[in-house]
C-alpha cells in the first residue's frame, strides 16, 4: 500500500513528464478523499488529443 507521500511523488513525476510533452493538467493531484489514489481531473479536448499523441509517440519509440 501506497502512502500519502509515495502518492505524491507519484503525482510529481506525471507532473513533471507531462511537462516534457508541454502538457499541464491543473487539477492533477493527490485524491483527498481516497488514500493512495491520484486525481487526473477533468481537462478539455485540446489537452486530451495533447496526451494522446504523446502516448503515441512514446510508445513508437
């Protein structure tokens, strides 16, 4: 089981590739609510089709 601060790194890593990408998820965070779990949040379109194609990409490689 995960504790809050592994859930955090966790959170800080996808934050940090995600950046790589030039992509930001506002809301991504820790789920407050429900230990050990991450909040991706809502995003819009643009940002979905963004992830997308990055995943795409990486998984070419």
């Amino acid at each position: 089981m995960s504790t809050p601060y592994d859930t955090t790194l966790c959170v800080e890593e996808l934050r940090e590739a995600l950046a790589l990408h030039g992509i930001t998820l506002p809301s991504l965070g820790v789920d407050i609510l429900t230990a050990g779990l991450v909040a991706l949040g809502n995003c819009n379109t643009a940002t979905v089709r963004e992830l997308a194609a990055a995943l795409r990409k990486a998984a070419e490689q």
